[in-house]
C-alpha cells in the first residue's frame, strides 16, 4: 500500500507497507482503545483527551511542521497496519460507514436495512453523525502516534516526542480554497484491497479488474471544480438557512446545502472507491474530506449559533434506522458510544467540537463576529460577487482588472445561477454540469471543458433511494466576469447577460463512469432554471454580500439542445434501431426508451473487498531521531488465512453493475 501527499508537497513522502498484514502486539495498548479488548463492553468514543484541545490543520499546513507531519504518518501507518479482526482497526472502522455490513460495537441493525452501513445521507443527522465518527479515527490515530512516542529512549526524547505525539490529530483537505503557487489537486493516498490491491481514484477500466486510477486526470478534474466549490461554500456560510435546510440534501434549501457540496468531491473520482458511497472510507481521503466537511459545519455553527438539529423524518434508512423515522437532536448517533455503560452521542451532546480534543485554526482564539467574517471573506470570497446594475440600481458596472477582481466596488450588482432539481430516486450517482459554450463531444472531457462552469452532484447507489429531489445552484457570475473580460461577453448589463446565457449556456447530465446520460430521457423530475437576483455588495472586509431582492428565473434560457437524436446503445440511432437487449428509440416518445441491462463477467464480483489478515507481522516503526520523513516498507500480503477472510460483499458490484446498465 502507498500512501503520499504529493499535491501538497515539497518532497514525496513514501509508506509502503501492507493492509493485510497482523498488527503489531501492542496494537491496542493506547489509553483511548484498551476498552476495544473487552468484547463485552461498549467502546467509549471520546476524541482525544488529556492534551489539550488541538487545532486540526490543513494539510498543506501541517506538512510544514515536519516533525508533526512526520508523526501523522506514521501513525496512520500503524492505523492502517492492525488486525483487521480488532474493533478499533481501519478496516473495521471504515466499514461502519458502509461494507461489510455488520454490527460495530454492539448496535443491531433495524428490521430491513441490514444490508447498509451505518451513515446517514440525506438526513438532517448527516453533519453531527460524522463527528463522533471522525473523532473516533482520530482517537485511534493519536494512539498510534503515542505508541511510537514511546519507542523513544527514556528521557528527554521521549518527552520531545510525547509532545509531538499529543499535537497529532486528523487533518483536512480545504478543497475550496485557491491553492497556493496555482496548484490543484486532492491527498493521493491508497489503501490496500485484495484484488484491486489499493483503493482506485478515476479509474480507466471502471470496474475491470485491471483498473488503474489516473491520478492527474482527478487532479485535473478537482481544480477546475474548485472556483465554483470556493464560490458555492462563501453563500452556504454567509447566506443563512436554517441547519435543517443547508446542512443536508433532503430539505431543499433556497440556496443550496453542504452535502451536494459534498457529493460533488467524492463523484469528481469516478468509479473509484470515493465514488461508492458503501466502500469510500476506506480510501484515506475519505478522512480528509471528511474532516473538512466537519470544519464547515463548525464554521457554520460558529457563525450561526442559534440554530441546530430538528426533527425530521429520514428520506433513506440506514443500517439501523428506518426509512421514515423521525430523528432529531437528542436521537442515538448509532453505533459510537459516549461511556462503557453504551449511552449514546448524540446531536445534543455532540454539538460542541472542543469536547472532542480538537478544534480548527479559524476557531482558536474565539474570534468576534467582523474578525471572523474578515476571516470568511480572505479564505473564499470570490473575485467577482456581482455583475452589472441591478434593476434599481445607478452605479456603474464593476471595472475587471487584469486579474480578474473588481477594483471598482458597486453598491448593487446582479448575481446570476443555475437553479438545479435532481431527483434522487435512479439508485446511482450523478451530476449536472453547466457550460457557457458547448461542451466537448466527449463526456469523458466536460470536467475539464474551457467551457466548464461547475456541477451539481448527487451521491447515491442501489441502497439509497429516496424520492427526494435535491436542489441547489451553481454560481455563474465569476465565469461571466471572465467571459467579459475575454471579450466574449459584451457588456455586464443585464440584457446582454441575458441574452449572452440564451445563445451560449448550456447543461448535460453524466452519470458516475462519465458516460452521458441522454438529454432527451432525464430522470422524471429533473429541471435547470437560470435565475437572477439583486445583490448588495459589501464596502469592508468584514462585511458580506447580501441578496435584497426578488429572484428573477429566466425561463426563457433553456440551456437545452432539441431533442437528442444521437447514437444509442452500441451506436445506434433513429434510424438503426438497437436489439432489445438494449432498448430502442420511440419516435412516439421522442427519444430511447432503455432497458435495465445487466452485462456482468464473472470475475468482477471477485474484486471489491476481499480483504484478509495472514501471519506476516507489522514492521518495526523505528523512532526517528530528524525532522526528515521517515519511509517505512513492510513485506507483501502472503497467503490468506481462509478462517480470517473477510466475507466476499458480490453483491454491491451486481447492484452497481445492473443500475449503470440502465442508462
């Protein structure tokens, strides 16, 4: 297994070493995972306590403090290395969230639902269930980083290095903050499978099973995803909707909501593990995206303090609530414990991050509320928050410099949308992409179009249907600046705005493998609207935009070619109708008429987590005695103990195989 930084890096920092190999003795010796021995109480989630609360860092951050950094990975190293049959070892925690399938400390699954991981998606519990969760992993990590703290020699080593240890907490990817140096791209790091022998980002072969991840080409698809990831993150935190609206996709919040956002990070990997909701965790992104999601949610909790959790009902189960349950703040944050005695978190309890050990740099000194927006504007106000006049508004239109920003500041401009309905009830992931100008005749290529605006993206599978539509936007007015300065656009009036977007935008739906899914046969209930809206532009860094007016949906800018006439199944069109194995165009209907096909090889249902322990001990981590970062290598997987293997989960790749086939 490899694991490296090399987007955030000076250097490469390289572990390589084996996800199936027994752990070392002293795996669960750490103070917060001995209770993990004792099958027969509850594990007692509780961060990281009796250091002090930490700050998480950013992970361009935290690779400049070597001595942390190096810390950080060696201890998922030894994370990462421990018997897979503990409690309180990576692959049993990442299987909370979705495979294998199965109990975690003690919590049965609900009549049903069996067949789910335990997290909650599109749920008003999505945002406080990752806490505990995150603060679990983060639990198990610093005991790990102790471990090695104490294979320095007696004295004033160790106490340097128990220091260190105590600072150690998960990082996060800001993926919405303009990177430095014009760099872009996410933390590539692989955890090791049995047939695909680490985790796969994009990959080539989708599920074949010599896929290989094509890392660049993620990390092209990640950078130019992040202006409007940068622009739809400053509304979520500086535009307020209550918690039950923008913390989550089943509530149809007016501007938009953290878990498309979220969604869209974890489909821009395609086929990869990231984009399975049901094996995403264990890729160690996962943690790190994660880890940002949490520190969103507390910079929206810092900003709005007065809202929280209310009760819902659940638009999908999970593997113990019911479908239609009604959670809420004081509901079980099944399966993490708060004590031995197996009280529960809950949204209630968990509501406070510093209970945890940990808290972010934004957070530290209790910032005032013009200190903190200051801190929102430098970290993601977008270069352009507006353009043109606004309908009663005098003052001129913003001069674009050569860098792009407004350097004069209008008091009123116009804010330009898409407003984006996707119904969640196809079983699979997707997205809908805008475009200003037409796309690449190759799906494959729209991510990384010149024309690319943004996406919205909903994450789902087989086990996840709910009949919710998810909505929210994607921003358009920092590309229509562009577009003016280039020429292209000519004046940033409202009319020629307007009438720029109907010759020039458009939009395309594309399914998880990249592939298209026909414009002329979308999901029923699917609608992209362009909508404009008066804005305020604010005179100081520590104020924020505000929207003080009505919306405007520009009904007339379809956005939408005639009805596609294209190639179908295995090329075929109007007039060379497909067999019916495929389907078939209906003149009448007006476009192809598919069917649920199902072209599996038997080979594929062998390759999703077959993942088994041996006899092949963990490698001796040696203290390291520099502020270099230390490379640790561990012997290949040999032969798999048959009596420790991990049950073979066929049926996830059957499911995801059949649902794709369909379009």
């Amino acid at each position: 297994m490899k694991f490296f930084i090399s987007s955030v890096a000076t250097f490469t920092t390289l572990l390589t070493f084996s996800a199936s190999t027994q752990a070392a003795t002293n795996s669960t010796d750490g103070p917060s995972c001995r209770a993990a021995k004792a099958d027969d109480s509850y594990f007692s989630v509780v961060g990281v306590q009796g250091t002090g609360v930490h700050p998480r860092q950013e992970l361009r951050e935290l690779e400049k403090d070597t001595e942390t950094w190096n810390f950080f990975l060696q201890a998922f190293a030894r994370f990462q290395a421990m018997d897979q049959g503990e409690k309180v070892s990576y692959y049993k925690v990442a299987g909370i969230h979705g495979v294998p399938f199965g109990q975690w400390d003690g919590e049965a699954g609900a009549e049903g639902q069996e067949m789910m991981g335990y997290c909650p998606h599109v749920s008003n519990m999505f945002g406080p269930w990752h806490r505990p969760y995150l603060a679990l992993f983060e639990q198990i990590l610093h005991d790990r980083a102790v471990d090695i703290a104490k294979e320095y020699p007696v004295g004033e080593a160790r106490d340097k290095a128990m220091k260190i240890a105590d600072k150690v907490r998960l990082p996060y990817w800001d993926w919405a903050i303009d990177p430095p140096n014009g760099e872009e791209g996410f933390p590539q790091s692989e955890f090791q499978f049995k047939n695909w022998d680490h985790t796969i980002r994009f990959p080539v072969d989708g599920f074949a099973l010599n896929a290989t991840s094509r890392n660049e080409a993620a990390n092209e698809r990640i950078g130019k995803q992040q202006p409007n990831n940068r622009d739809m993150l400053y509304k979520l935190l500086t535009m307020y909707q209550p918690y039950n609206q923008v913390s989550n996709k089943a509530n149809g919040g007016t501007i938009g909501n953290f878990e498309t956002l979220h969604d869209g990070l974890h489909t821009v990997f395609g086929l990869g593990h990231m984009g399975i909701v049901e094996v995403s965790a264990f890729d160690p992104v996962f943690w790190f995206h994660h880890a940002n999601m949490d520190r969103i949610f507390a910079l929206y909790q810092y900003r709005y303090p007065d809202t929280w959790v209310e009760d819902a009902a659940q638009a999908k189960g999970t593997f113990a609530v019911a479908k239609g349950a009604i959670e809420g703040p004081k509901s079980p944050l099944t399966p993490f414990h708060m004590n031995a005695l197996g009280d529960m978190w809950t949204a209630t309890t968990s509501r406070n991050w510093t209970s945890f050990g940990y808290t972010y740099p934004e957070l530290m000194s209790s910032p005032s509320n013009q200190t903190f927006t200051a801190t929102l504007n430098k970290l993601y106000k977008p270069s352009t928050q507006g353009i043109g006049n606004s309908t009663n508004a005098t003052t001129p239109v913003p001069d674009i410099g050569s860098g792009g920003n407004a350097t004069k500041i209008t008091t009123k401009a116009i804010d330009w949308l898409c407003e984006v309905k996707m119904p969640s009830d196809i079983q699979i992931s997707y997205s809908v992409r805008a475009f200003l100008g037409e796309p690449d005749a190759d799906p494959k290529n729209w991510p990384t179009d010149p024309n690319y605006v943004g996406q919205l993206a909903s994450l789902s599978s087989p086990r996840m249907n709910s009949d919710v539509i998810v909505t929210g936007n994607i921003v358009l007015t920092s590309r229509l600046a562009q577009k003016y300065q280039s020429g292209e656009l000519k004046s940033l009036s409202k009319e020629d705005v307007a009438a720029y977007l109907k010759a020039n935008f458009s939009w395309r739906i594309q399914a998880l493998d990249y592939s298209e899914i026909p414009r002329n046969n979308p999901p029923a209930g699917l609608n992209v609207t362009v909508f404009n809206v008066p804005v305020s532009i604010p005179k100081s860094d520590d104020e924020v935009p505000t929207w003080d007016g009505e919306v405007e949906y520009n009904h007339d800018i379809e956005g939408n070619p005639p009805v596609y006439n294209g190639p179908g199944p295995d090329g075929t069109n109007s007039t060379t109708p497909s067999d019916e194995s495929a389907g078939h165009f209906d003149a009448a209907a007006g476009g192809w008429v598919w069917k649920n096909v199902t072209q599996i090889e038997t080979e594929i249902v062998t390759q999703y987590i077959t993942v088994g322990a041996d006899a092949t001990p963990a490698p001796e981590v040696q203290p390291s005695t520099t502020t270099a970062p230390v490379v640790v290598e561990t012997p290949s997987a040999g032969s798999v103990d048959m009596e420790t293997r991990t049950k073979l989960m066929t049926s996830v790749v059957i499911e995801y195989a059949t649902v794709i086939g369909k379009y």
